[in-house]
C-alpha cells in the first residue's frame, strides 16, 4: 500500500522544478535524517556510539557538520549490510545492485522505490527542460549495462517513472552492446523526433564513431547523449557535437555524477556547461577552484541530496536503502563558491543556474607520481581529446609507473584505438608529442620535470587495437577518472 501511494503521488506531482528556498529545505531534511538514522539504523547507532556522539546534543546544521564522516573503510566495510539497512530490515528494499568493482571490491547497494522516484525528479528536469520530451516523440536507449549493476537498472527505473508520467518516451535497453545500439539507431530511430542516447561517456564516444563509420545519417536522427562514468572535457563535447550535427552545445550532451554508492548525485544544465566552457577558454579554472585541473561543474538538488566540500573531497547525506549519512565518497572537489561564481558568469552575461553546483575532478586513485610530479588523468585526457587525436584512438587509456632495465622510473601510458584504426609507429609517435606538448601546458610540475630531465620523463606509448583483451576489454568499462 505505501508503494501504491508512492507511485500515485509521483503521478500527480506537477513537472519538477527548482526553488528559491532549496538551501534550506536540503539542510533541514539533512538534519531530521541524521536523528532518523541514528534512532533507526543499527549500524550507525554502533557508530555514533563509538565516537561517543549523542544525537539528541545536534540541534543546528553547524552541529551536524562537526558529526565524524563515515567512509567505505570505517562503515560500509565494518558493519554488516543487514545492519546498515532502516530497522536493520529488508521490508522495504526493492532492488539491490552492485558496484562495479573499479575502485575497490564489490559492494551491495540496496534501494527502495522512494530512491528510484528521487532519481526521476531529476530525469523528469532534464528531460523536460533541457531535452523537451514533453513536445517531442522520443526514443530513450539505455546504453548502459543491463546486469546487476546499478547504471542500467536504476536508469531504466528512472525513465520508466518518466514514461508513465504521461511522456511520450518509448524506452529501449540493448545494454552495453555497440551492435545492438547500431541496428537501433538505423533501424528504429528515424521513427522518432529524438533520440536520447545514454550510457557510459567513453561508450556514447564509440558509439558515434562506429555510427559514422557505417554511415548511419546522425544529423537526421536529432541525438541527444546523457551520459556518466567519468567526467568530459570540453574538446570532447565540441568533437561529439560536430559529429552528431548538434543545433545546440548546451541542449545536447549532458553529463551526470553518480555512484553506486548513492546513485544519482549532480547533473549538468545549459547554465553549468556554458560556465564551464566560458571557464575553459579563459584558463580561468586555476584562479576559481585553485588547481591546475579543469573540473567537471554538476548542479545537485538539496531537497534530494546534502552535499559539503571538506577538504577538497565530497562529502554527502543522502536518503538510500542504507542511509549515508556525512558519508565521504573520496571524490576530489568541493561545493561552489556562488557569490565567486556569480562575479565570474556576470562578468561574461552567463546566468548562473537555478542549482547549487559542485566541482570535481578525477579521482586522486588514478594519479601517478613521476620524479615527484602528479600526472593527472584530468590533464592527459584533455591532451588526447585534441583534434590530431580524435580520429585515431577511442579516449580510454591508462597510466602507469614502471622501472627501466637501469631501475628508473618511466611512464608508461597505454592507449586504446579506434575500430580499423592499426597499430603504427608513427602514430605513438604522434600521440608523445601531443601528450608533452599538451599536459606541460596544462602541469606545472610536469613542465618543471620535463625541462629538468628531458627525454627521461617523455611517456612511453603503447597503443593498443580497439576492445583489447588485457587492457580494454569489451563490455568492460575501466575508470581512470
């Protein structure tokens, strides 16, 4: 019966919306769901308790921001999942997923059908606002895979609340299969006013690609991409926007934050993208977010999910099957400062969005140190998104430190072609003078190394035919970021 209320409520809401008073409803909502938790979660009770925490003492947001983080390694690993769960009970679970094992062992997920309405609020904003599904007969595939883990059942739970709504989305799930994917967009997308086109973005890249190759006519089929997985760059964007024919860069290819710890958390708009890029081409990122990193910028909606930045990393509160509470998800980036950002978008007439916006940048797990110097990922693959690239490899790679015969470090820098594209020695060479040349521009310390040491800190390439077995098998995707 709670489920059936659930479900009628959603269908009677009015479309999705931001507010004026988000800020506040997201602080309040965070602090009653500490009490909650900390009243009907077994696991967190422990917790608190541990570190010596009376929750009844924690009566402001100021309060709740001194509450110890919890973390993979001091509570989803320490405490059982049974005992994580509301009442320690699986009443209300609807579905489990798992994570994918990327960045660490495989974990379980549980969420009810509340979480999955809290997911399409948000797909409802984008497509409505952002895509106008409302007006146009679209066809929504789900690019992302369709086992067990939490990309391709939460999105199609997602669009499916969306469908049923009353939007004309009809909604297809060919998975993680480049093929499948290919015979949809020639066979049954031109029945459509749009596609919208999802799953992991090093995947929307190779479908696109594989697409033009067998000449399917993109510029009819009016492609929008709403992808995840990892962050974009801008060249990235422009290179996909050039291929699908796009009418818009800000309407077209939208990219989400999300884990499979607490599924859905930000989400890009026309506002946050045209900043970006107006942050892009001003080489302004260092003087915002005090890095030498280009960030992603994602709004998140308060009412839904309570985000902090604490020391650079993301710290958020989120209802789930296994509440999060002040949960550090060691994603490298912070809260957006608005008054600092509202100068800079002022100062080039961008208006700033209706959301609150957090930076981030890849993760500090995929880093590499050389001679001392950090070799981002953010860096390397806003060198390999440059246009002497684009048409050769297919954006996924992987850094590594090795030892040479004399045991000195060498970097070593493996990356994957496009389908039909071969091996050649010409073109690793191509690709090392691009990476030195772009990354030094972009890395201070890798421009001090470089000067210093010359051709001992030039990366070693290794390019690797399309769906490598080893190192980029298909139907796998490896985060570097």
């Amino acid at each position: 019966m709670m489920n059936k209320k659930r479900l009628v409520d959603w269908f009677n809401a009015p479309p999705y919306a931001p507010e004026d008073v988000m800020q506040k409803i997201g602080a309040r909502k965070a602090l009653r769901l500490f009490h909650e938790a900390a009243q009907r979660v077994p696991a967190y009770k422990a917790f608190l308790r541990s570190h010596h925490i009376d929750h009844t003492k924690i009566r402001s947001i100021n309060d709740f921001s001194s509450i110890p983080q919890t973390s993979k390694e001091n509570y989803i690993e320490r405490y059982p999942e049974g005992d994580r769960l509301w009442d320690g009970s699986y009443q209300d679970v609807q579905m489990i997923s798992t994570s994918s094992g990327t960045t660490g062992s495989a974990h379980y997920w549980p969420r009810s059908l509340n979480h999955e309405i809290d997911g399409a609020k948000i797909h409802e904003y984008i497509f409505r606002s952002i895509f106008f599904v409302h007006e146009k007969r679209t066809l929504f595939i789900n690019g992302f895979a369709m086992g067990n883990w939490i990309a391709g059942t939460f999105t199609l739970a997602c669009a499916n609340l969306v469908s049923w709504k009353g939007y004309p989305l009809t909604i297809m799930t060919p998975g993680y299969s480049l093929d499948h994917v290919i015979e949809i967009l020639r066979d049954i997308s031109p029945q459509f006013d749009q596609t919208i086109l999802c799953g992991h973005t090093p995947f929307l890249k190779e479908i696109i690609d594989e697409a033009d190759r067998q000449h399917v006519n993109l510029s009819s089929l009016h492609i929008k991409l709403l992808g995840s997985g990892q962050g974009i760059t801008e060249q990235w964007r422009s290179y996909l926007l050039r291929m699908i024919h796009a009418d818009s860069h800000t309407r077209t290819i939208i990219n989400l934050y999300g884990s499979a710890d607490a599924s859905l958390m930000g989400f890009e708009t026309p506002e946050s993208i045209e900043i970006r890029r107006k942050v892009f081409e001003k080489h302004a990122w260092e003087n915002l977010f005090s890095d030498t990193r280009m960030p992603s910028l994602y709004c998140f909606d308060p009412r839904l999910i309570y985000l902090e930045g604490q020391e650079r990393t993301i710290v958020i509160t989120k209802d789930m099957g296994c509440p999060l509470i002040r949960y550090n998800i060691q994603d490298e980036g912070g809260v957006v400062d608005q008054e600092r950002m509202g100068l800079f978008s002022a100062s080039h007439s961008i208006d700033l969005p209706k959301f609150p916006m957090i930076y981030l940048f890849g993760r500090s797990k995929f880093m590499v140190k050389l001679y001392g110097a950090n070799i981002y990922v953010d860096h390397v693959q806003q060198a390999f998104d440059n246009e002497q690239l684009q048409q050769y490899i297919s954006g996924r790679f992987l850094l590594e430190i090795q030892e040479d015969e004399s045991h000195q470090q060498v970097l070593v820098c493996r990356v994957e072609l496009k389908k039909d594209v071969s091996p050649r020695a010409d073109l690793m060479k191509r690709i090392q003078k691009v990476f030195i040349e772009e990354v030094s521009k972009l890395n201070k310390e890798y421009a001090y190394i470089l000067g210093a040491l010359k051709e001992k800190v030039y990366p070693i390439i290794h390019v690797h035919e399309h769906s490598d077995e080893q190192y980029f098998p298909l139907n796998k995707v490896k985060k570097t970021a």
